[in-house]
C-alpha cells in the first residue's frame, strides 16, 4: 500500500477505525496510551513510597538514633548505627559531594524522559525504585548539614564486615539489578522483545 494510512469502513461509517502500515489501529493506540498512563502511575507510585519510607526512616534515626549506642538487630551481624556520609552510596567519595548531587539529579532526569515512552510494568516498578532513592539522597543532599548540595545523608543499616547505607541506597541498588535482569531478558521500558 502506497499509503502510510489506510481506512477500514465505509463512508457512511464515520467511526472507522484507522490502521497504520503495521496493522495497529486508532483503538491499539488508545489502548496503549491507557496502559502507558498505568506504567507511569506505577512508577510514580513506587517511587512515592520508596522515597517516604526512606524519609520517614531517616527522620526517625535522627530523632532516636544518632548520639546513642548502635541497636542490635541480629546480634553484632545486623545493627541500626546512625551515620552522616558526605560520600555516594556505602561511604565511597566523601570528597565529591557536589559530584554526587549533580548525579542524583541526572539519574532523576533520565526516569522521567525514560517514562514518556514506559509500557513495562517491571521497568516501571525499576524505574520508580531508582527515582524514589535517589529523590531521598538529594534531599539529604540538599536540606542536610553542611549546607546546600553539599549535605551529609543520613545512613543507619549496618551489616557486618559491610557499609552502612539507606533505605534509599537499598532502592537505587534493587532498581539498578533489576534493570539489568530486564536488559538481559532483552524487555525494553516501551514493552518490546528483543533477541540478540
């Protein structure tokens, strides 16, 4: 067909449906515009609640946790032990504050660009782990001592033998993972199937 459109129907049908050279009609699009309008509340959502958790946790570790003796939560394996890191994620580059900021913000960017074309629910679910824990880090960055982009977060996990990090860290890491299952599955955010 010469034509990039076709029409189904007759003249005296003013509903008929118009199908692209790919065989999807007018009704697939609105189709897909409503479950892409779902993805993105899904992301939105998660993101809502990855970030308040986060918030809501650090508002408490402040309040009851820092100046005071760690928490044994499973014996000296597991402790709550509230901690400022001027660094990125588990205490790395305390030197680069303003860098790590400055990411912060990129990474949020980036998801919101990624979520105009999203019809996955899984990157929608990665997507809003990423974008929650990163808006609870640059908050930090922004609200917290020292000053502006250059705040201490608040971190209090502490594993042994291991870093001590957020509930933020925690969602930007899930999300970075389950990004990279999704790319080797080879799901795209918009949906599609690829095999290399």
């Amino acid at each position: 067909m010469a034509e990039a459109e076709r029409i189904i129907g007759t003249p005296d049908n003013p509903e008929a449906e118009h199908t692209d050279e790919g065989g999807s009609t007018a009704a697939d699009a609105a189709v897909n515009a409503g479950t892409g309008k779902r993805k993105i509340l899904a992301l939105v959502v998660v993101a809502i609640v990855a970030y308040l958790l986060d918030l809501v946790t650090k508002m408490i570790v402040v309040a009851k946790l820092e100046h005071q003796p760690p928490i044994d939560i499973i014996g000296d394996w597991l402790q709550f032990r509230a901690l400022r890191n001027a660094g990125a994620a588990f205490g790395f580059g305390e030197a680069f504050t303003v860098i790590f900021t400055i990411i912060a913000a990129g990474v949020i960017v980036v998801v919101i660009r990624l979520a105009r074309k999203l019809y996955s629910l899984p990157w929608a679910i990665a997507l809003g782990l990423l974008l929650g824990g990163a808006l609870g880090n640059l908050t930090d960055r922004i609200f917290r001592a020292p000053g502006v982009f250059e705040g201490a977060v608040v971190d209090f996990i502490a594993p042994k033998h291991f870093a001590v990090f957020n509930l933020a860290d925690s969602a930007i890491v899930c999300g970075g993972i389950l990004i990279v299952i999704l790319s080797f599955k080879g799901l795209d955010p918009d949906g599609t199937v690829h095999k290399d």
